[in-house]
C-alpha cells in the first residue's frame, strides 16, 4: 500500500512539473527569452506566511548556515525541475521489487 502512495504522488508530482515546465515554455515564448520560475517565487506567491514559517523552522532545528548553503539554492531551481526530480524519486522508491 506504501508503495503504490509513493508511486500515485510521484506520478502527481511529474504531472506538476511538467504543467511548469509548460508555463515556463509558454513564457518564455512570450518574452522572447529562457524564463524558468524558481520555486521560491512561486512559493512565495502561493503562501508566503508558509515559506517564513519554514525559514523560522530551519532556523531554529538545524546548524546557522543551513538556510544559506542548503535550501535557498534549492528554492532558486526551477519549479519544474524541483517537482521532476521529486517526483522521480518517489516513483523510484515506490517501484515493485523484483523477482
């Protein structure tokens, strides 16, 4: 039962990414000029009080540092390949076992 969630939101999370990387396309035609929408922006746009709540949160559980080296390059990679490799992961650790 874990392993078909694991998979289902895998599958979900591939499905984001590549309705991103659409938007990003449709964008990026628009303007003449490679446009990819981090994750923090779109974060930000969604729920901001979250992306605060979790700066806070690391702040206060992991060592000082870990925001800059660890997870604001994270939030500065394109939305789509975030959900994309994300997603791949799950899928991967939803796989059926073989033999």
């Amino acid at each position: 039962m874990i392993r078909f969630l694991l998979r289902f939101l895998g599958i979900w999370l591939m499905a984001g990414g590549f309705v991103a990387l659409v938007l990003d396309g449709v964008r990026s035609i628009a303007s003449a000029e490679l446009v990819a929408t981090p994750l923090g922006v779109t974060w930000l746009a969604t729920h901001e009080e979250s992306l605060a709540a979790f700066q806070q949160w690391i702040g206060d559980r992991l060592p000082v540092g870990t925001w800059d080296l660890v997870i604001a390059p994270i939030l500065q990679a394109p939305l789509f390949l975030v959900l994309a490799v994300i997603g791949l992961m799950l899928m991967l650790l939803g796989r059926p076992r073989a033999g």
